[in-house]
C-alpha cells in the first residue's frame, strides 16, 4: 500500500507530499497527516530507509551544546563578557570561563577581550530559556587575531566541513590557510592575503552549489591551479 | 564579510587589500545604463562592483528665487533604501543620507556643470528647476563614487519635455530631444586614508576601517570645483596634495568609462 512519492535529493516545498501510507516514518523537518508525510520547509529530500528527512535549504541555526562557534564580544559585564552569536540569542562569556590562568579581581576585562573582538568558543548551556553560556578554557578556543571572517549560510555549515572534513582539508591544504568553522556560520580564514582570498571564494563555492553532487571533484577543480 | 579591522590595516599599509585588488582600482564590473526610467526625464543605472546605485532626473517650471531671478535651479536628494544595507532603516534621512546628497550636490553646483541662466525662462517668473533623486539599491561600499558618476549620468541622459505653449503646462508624456545645458561633467573620487595609506573604492569593511576620507570632485581640465573630508583623523597638507593627484588621475578614468559607455 505504501508508496513513496519523491526521490532522493528532489527540492521539495514546504507542504508537499513526500510519501503514503505508514510504512513510511517521518524524520527530521517532516510531519504525517492524513495517512501521508509532508515536508515542513524548503529542502532536499534524504532516504534512509524508511525514514524520510529533509536538509533545509537555509534556517537560522539553533544553539546546541558543545557545539564551537565564532563570536563577537558585544558588552563587558561585572563578572564577564557578552558575545554576539550571530544569531538571536546573544551569549555570556563567564571571567572563570575565559582564561586557563587566574584573572584578579581588580584586573581590566577590556585588556583581556575587547568589544568587537572575535573568540572562537564553545557552548556548555543552554538554558530552556535560552541564557546561552560558552567557554574558552579548552584547547582550539581562543581569541581571533588577524586573518579574516566570512559570513556563510549556517545550514551550509555541514557541506562546508565535508565528510570526515575532506572538504575544509582540501581547501586548507590548496590555499595553506588555517581555517576555523563556527557552527554558527561565521568562518575565520587566515594565511597570505592571496591564500585567504582563495579561500573564501572556495567557501563562498561551497555554500553557492551545495545541493549539487560532486562538490568536493568541482572544489579541487577550482582551486586546481595552486 | 566581517573583516578584522587590523587585518585591512595591516594589508593597506602593504599596499594590499583583502579582494587582491591594487590599492588605486576601482572594482569590476563599471556598468552605466540610462534610460531606465520612463516617467523621468533623465535616468540611470551605475554599478560599481556590488554597489548599485540610481539616480533619477526631474524637471519642473517653478518661481526662481529672489537673490537669482535670472535663473532655473538643482536639488539633489538622496535616499538610503533599508533594502541596499543591514545599516539603513526607514524614516527621515540620516546624517549619512545627508551627507551624500550634500557632497553630489556641491560637486555639481559648485563645478557651475548647469548652465543656470540657460534654464531661466522668463526672468522673476518662471525657470526650469533640476531635482535629482538618488537611489541606493546596494551599499557595498563607496556610495560617494557610485552616486557621483550616476547623478551625471542621469544628468546627461535628461531631455526636456514638452511644454504646451498655450497653457504653460508640461506634458510629462512627450519629450523634446533639447538636453540640459551642461558646461562641464564634475566626476568625484573619494580617496580613503587607511593605516597611511591612499585607498580608492572601498569596500564596506574597509569604509569600516578608514582613518580619514577627501571626496574630491573635479571636472574635465581638472579643476577642483568640491572637496568633502570625512572621517575623525587629520590630513597633513602632504597627504592633501596626493589625495588631489590621485583622484585627478582616477576621475579621468571615471569619465572615460561615462562617455564610452554612454556612446554605445
């Protein structure tokens, strides 16, 4: 009875069926009504199984825990920082939180981290209110100087880091730029000027095209010269 | 893109920017169209880069003022769509707004670029006035530039209508291929002091990152007929003098680009 009405990686619009019959289970951005599953949002159509999921073409990202992000440090509070997560939710950087050594208590924040300054940190809570709190004491986190940042669509992210990260090592290793991938989608490019340049266009190539198959092949094509 | 403030910095004080484009290039694509708007006399369409820019010419029959009996008028207005930039918000015109309607107006006011007496009609009574509209449709930097070369444009580009003899009144629909007396084109180069360094056609991180800024608008034989300095730094008179050549040299290649494009 069942029947499957799309195929794999068809865009679908939000409202259209995807299958009949419940043989079919709805996964993540679908919901069943009717004895049939339709999809909620614009995306491309993923089968795993029986189990249908749709990849949004675009969204805001939802803040999750342990996730790592790249944030702009907005206001200094009493016992800490605020920092711009790029999303509507801003997060409280805690003065325990920042720094493997010992701040004093009379000591100037803005000497530390000053407004406008960009930290790649880590999320450890999110409350069901929404009070964000993120770390900087781990290794890999730390405070961004030079180098530059681009802006890419959040849901992009994924596409942007690769299987395994094949696509951000291929990038990396082509332009030797180190490159830092903020879940929230801000990327933190650094190397020579013209490594850097290269490398955000490859980015903005990524995000462009990547509902198209084969992008990793189209990538390594683009930056084939260097 | 957010950029690092130090990162633009340091790369102007190299000579270098963070597209790989010379310190003195304008971007590309220059794209001029007229002709863009039926219901104005003149109108056109400048693209620089990303930044695109509008600009529309009115003509009205209106009172000359009293101090200039003798002569028609311009007035330039500038607005800042919320559509062209995250910055932009509706309502009154912004001190930005202002500045820019300011800068194009004095550059072709000041240049004397209108023939004025030429406009006048009947002297105390009735002359033609000269509104231009601008119209930012996308901010990525260098609205001064882009906004210059389009109000020109549209000025070229403007033919009158047709007035009814009888009743003195326009007819919007139908024109006439008589265009406005223009004496000379002031084009205005912007020219961005950035860690010591001469900067044309910033992008908006680096406007973000600028010392200092001299919009410089000349005309043909390169004379100075504007000058608008921005930004909260100095200029030494050193740094005056070759803001001046620069821009000189890069407003030729601005005109050239206008009447090739123009032509064709």
């Amino acid at each position: 009875m069942s029947e499957i009405l799309v195929k794999e990686r068809d865009i679908v619009i939000p409202g259209e069926a995807l299958a009949e019959g419940l043989d079919y289970l709805p996964g993540d951005n679908t919901y069943r009504e009717n004895n049939q599953i339709y999809s909620k949002v614009l995306g491309l159509v993923n089968i795993s199984g029986r189990v249908l999921k749709i990849t949004p073409l675009a969204g805001p990202y939802v803040l999750k825990v342990g996730d790592k992000i790249i944030a702009k440090v907005i206001d200094i509070a009493m016992s800490g920082w605020r920092v711009d997560t790029n999303t509507a939710y801003s997060a409280m950087l805690n003065v325990k939180d920042a720094s493997m050594r010992f701040i004093k208590k009379e000591e100037d924040l803005s000497k530390i981290l000053a407004i406008g300054d960009h930290v790649v940190v880590k999320i450890i809570n999110v409350t069901s209110q929404n009070l964000i709190d993120v770390t900087m004491k781990e290794p890999g986190l730390h405070k961004i100087s030079g180098g530059r940042i681009v802006k890419i669509n959040s849901q992009k992210v994924p596409r942007v880091i690769g299987k395994q990260g094949s696509m951000i090592s291929l990038i990396k290793t082509k332009t030797a730029c180190e490159i830092t991938v903020g879940q929230n989608g801000l990327v933190w490019i650094t190397g020579t000027p013209e490594g850097e340049f290269l490398a955000e266009r490859a980015i903005k190539l990524v995000e462009e095209k990547s509902h198209l198959e084969g992008l990793t092949d189209k990538i390594e094509k683009f930056l084939g010269g260097n | 893109m957010i950029a690092n403030k130090e990162t633009i910095m340091m790369l102007a004080a190299q000579g270098k920017r963070l597209d790989t484009r010379k310190l003195t290039d304008y971007r590309q694509p220059i794209v001029i169209e007229t002709n863009i708007s039926w219901t104005a006399e003149g109108s056109a369409k400048v693209q620089i880069g990303n930044t695109t820019v509008m600009a529309g010419v009115k003509l009205s029959i209106e009172k000359p003022y009293n101090d200039t009996s003798d002569q028609g008028g311009i007035m330039i207005n500038a607005e800042l769509l919320p559509l062209s930039s995250e910055e932009y918000e509706p309502g009154p015109p912004g001190i930005k707004a202002i500045e820019l309607a300011r800068v194009i107006d004095r550059g072709i006011r000041e240049a004397k670029a209108i023939d004025l007496h030429a406009l006048c009609i009947t002297p105390g009574e009735k002359a033609w006035f000269v509104i231009i509209d601008i119209i930012t449709i996308n901010d990525a930097g260098n609205l001064f530039d882009v906004a210059g070369l389009a109000a020109m444009a549209a000025l070229k580009a403007a033919r009158f209508p047709v007035v009814n003899e009888e009743t003195g009144s326009i007819d919007y629909k139908n024109r006439t291929d008589k265009p406005i007396p223009l004496t000379k084109e002031p084009i205005s180069v912007t020219v961005y002091k950035v860690n010591g360094a001469l900067m044309i056609d910033p992008t908006v991180e680096e406007e973000n990152s600028y010392e200092a800024r001299l919009t410089i608008a000349s005309d043909n034989d390169g004379t100075i007929s504007a000058m608008q300095k921005g930004g909260k730094m100095p200029l030494t008179v050193e740094e005056v003098g070759q803001m001046i050549d620069l821009a000189l040299e890069r407003s030729s290649f601005l005109r050239e680009e206008l009447n090739h494009q123009l032509k064709n």
